[in-house]
C-alpha cells in the first residue's frame, strides 16, 4: 500500500500569497516606525510609572492572522491523501474471441489456447470477491456465463471453447457491456452500488459483422466500464 498526498482544489492556494503580504506589510510598518522619544529626565522613575510596552502583544495578533491565512489557504486547497488498496470485489467479464482465425498457430500453440489459458489464469488468480462473467464472440455472441464466484463452472465454460465461423467483436464488446449493467441494475433498491466493473477482450481483430467496433466501444464508455484488451496474433 502506498501513500501520496495530494490537493484536491490547488488554485485556492493563493490565499498563501496574501498571508506573506500580511507578513511583509506588518514588518515594514513595524521598520517605518519611529521609536517615542524620551523627555522625562529620570529615566529610572519613568520605568515605573510608564507602562510597559505591549509590542510584543501586536507581534503575537499578527503572528495569527498570518498563521489562520496560511492554514485557511491550505484548507481550503483540500488535502487529500491517496490510498492504494488492493481491490477485494469487482466484476469483470472476459470476451473471448472464438472465430476461425483464432486457429492461427502464430501464437503457441495458437491463439485461442493462449486465450483460453490468459482467461484460465485469470480466474484462478482473482480474489475470492471476484464475480467474473464470460461471454464468446464469433459471427454470433453467447453468454456463457453470468458474473459468478464459481471458478470451476468458470474453468470448465473456458476449456470448453472451439472456433466457429465469422467475427463479431463489436456485438461481443457490446454484449459484456449488457451482462456488467443488468449486473448492476440487479443491486437491490435503496441499496448503494460501487462495485467495480471491467471487460477484458481477448481478440485477433477488428469485427468483420454486426455492431462497429467503435460503437460498440462508445457503448462503454457511456456505462463508464473501462475495457482492457489483450490482442493475439503477429499478423
């Protein structure tokens, strides 16, 4: 876990600016100052019956204001210390890539092995907390699993993959994005969700049917899901 510190509101701090022109001001004035001559003859005897100064009074009132400007400036510039936590809970759905050019050996064995191994890794690996989904794309998008904490349905549903004709990979994307928000619609009324929610995209390409991929990733961006994309192939 690291720390940082940070301002939430920095141009508030130029409040700063009018404390050290407070400062300055005062002290220049106390320099402008000239110091009360003395008539009386007996020095001694005006000791006792002349107050004593009470300069130090001022610079203890000046010394505050400068100190509250200060410490309002930087209030008001609000502080914050950044937090980093390892994540417990989230949802994430993998969209896996299974048309034909997924078959492709440029990536060992060849790319939908080493999709469906990334994937595999993945679940293994995430947290406890994790709901992970997995949807498939090829000319046709399935559903193959709802966000779930079941790692061996989910182990299972990806060893299982196979390649079939055509590439969707807009309809894909925009798929997962369904599955994240019916997830999130599913959250019980009253009830506050900030679960966080991600795609990652294992694919070849671009899409060569169905939905844009540029649309498809605009669908995103408006249900504010960041997308991670894992690309396979050389060529």
């Amino acid at each position: 876990m690291t720390l940082a510190l940070t301002l939430l509101a920095p141009s508030r701090l130029w409040l700063l600016v009018l404390a050290a022109a407070v400062a300055v001001a005062y002290v220049a004035v106390g320099r402008l100052r000239r110091p009360p001559a003395v008539r009386h003859p007996d020095v001694a005897l005006l000791d006792r019956v002349a107050p004593r100064s009470g300069r130090w009074r001022h610079h203890l009132v000046a010394g505050a204001v400068v100190v509250s400007l200060a410490a309002m400036s930087i209030g008001l510039a609000r502080p914050a210390r950044v937090v980093d936590v390892d994540r417990t809970e989230a949802v994430v759905v993998l969209a896996v890539d299974i048309s034909r050019s997924m078959d492709a050996t440029d990536v060992a064995p060849d790319r939908l092995t080493a999709a469906k191994e990334a994937a595999a890794e993945f679940v293994a690996e995430a947290p406890a907390g994790y709901r992970i989904g997995l949807v498939t794309f090829a000319t046709e998008t399935h559903t193959v699993a709802s966000p779930t904490t079941d790692r061996a349905e989910l182990l299972a549903a990806i060893d299982a993959l196979s390649t079939e004709d055509g590439t969707a990979a807009g309809d894909g994307l925009s798929t997962a994005v369904d599955v994240l928000e019916a997830d999130a619609a599913a959250t019980p009324d009253g009830a506050t969700d900030d679960t966080y929610r991600a795609i990652v995209l294992l694919a070849d390409g671009d899409t060569a049917t169905g939905t844009p991929l540029p649309d498809a990733t605009q669908e995103a961006v408006d249900a504010e899901v960041p997308v991670f994309t894992i690309a396979y192939g050389t060529a």
